[in-house]
C-alpha cells in the first residue's frame, strides 16, 4: 500500500520544485543502513555527498546504480561518498534489487516513506550534492545519461576547492 501511495503522490506533482534550495542545509535524519549502522547526511560530514532517493521499481534508478557505483570508486579516496536512500515501502523489494544490482554504496532504508517529504521529492531517483561544509550545492530530478559530465564536473570541482 505504501509503494502504491507514494507513487501516486510522485505523480501526482511530476514537476514540482524540491523544498530545499542551493546553500540549504539537508535535513538530518537517521537510518538503518545495508551495513546495520544509523546513517544519515551528518555522518558523512567533511566528505562531498551524493544524496540519491531511489526504489526497486524505478527504472531510472537501475540505470542510475551502475553510474553512482563507479563515480563513488573514481572518487572516494578523494572524499566523495554516496548515501542511496531506498524508499520500498517493503526492505525485501530494495534487498531483491540490490541482489541483482551489485553496489558498493552506503544503502538506507527509508520503509516509512518519511524523509523524501522533508527533501520535497517528488520523482525518481532525486539526488542531492552536499558540498564538504553540509550545504546543499545542487538537486537533480530523474537521471539522465546527458547530466552525468554535469555531475561529474561538480563533484570534482567542489572535491578540488570547494568551488563550482
């Protein structure tokens, strides 16, 4: 019931802006992650963040792991993590996903469907990149082979000074 609710609500409002701007600070929260340790965006403080919402059954969001896998392996020894907040509203549907995904993210496990309100989501996947200091630096809707050069050279240029 609750995949059925939050697609509808998701396509209810398909071009809706995020509740969080450039410059925001992301709302902390606190999950159970795929490592079974309470992650949210605080502990990955320091680090350049790729905030992504996604669920087994998005079809972007299977194109979107193999992309976020290897951007996090090129960059991680630099600083640069990814946090992937699933949104199944059952963890076996995500735990079947990632099975036939393989990923060596940081995974959470959003079962409620409570942290893509405070983010103003409203499509998937929805990414967040969180610059070093906890601010918001940019949001994407969807995932699109033509935006991965953009992310891409904003990861490395908040990696490299901190400036877009």
């Amino acid at each position: 019931m609750n995949k059925i609710l939050t697609l509808l609500i998701l396509l209810a409002f398909p071009h809706a802006t995020f509740a969080l701007d450039s410059g925001d600070s992301p709302p902390n929260f606190s999950l159970q992650s795929n490592q079974n340790q309470e992650v949210g965006p605080k502990q990955f403080s320091g680090n350049v963040l790729y905030l992504d919402f996604w669920a087994s059954w998005c079809g972007p969001c299977k194109q979107s792991f193999p992309w976020m896998n290897a951007i996090q392996k090129e960059f991680e020894s630099r600083g640069f993590k990814v946090l992937a907040v699933n949104l199944d509203s059952s963890k076996k549907d995500a735990e079947r996903f990632l099975s036939e995904n393989s990923s060596n993210l940081t995974i959470a496990f959003d079962q409620d469907g409570k942290i893509p309100e405070l983010y103003g989501i409203h499509s998937m996947p929805s990414s967040f990149l969180i610059d070093r200091k906890g601010k918001i630096v940019a949001a994407f809707e969807g995932f699109h082979d033509e935006d991965k050069d953009k992310i891409r050279e904003k990861i490395i240029a908040l990696l490299n000074d901190g400036k877009e």
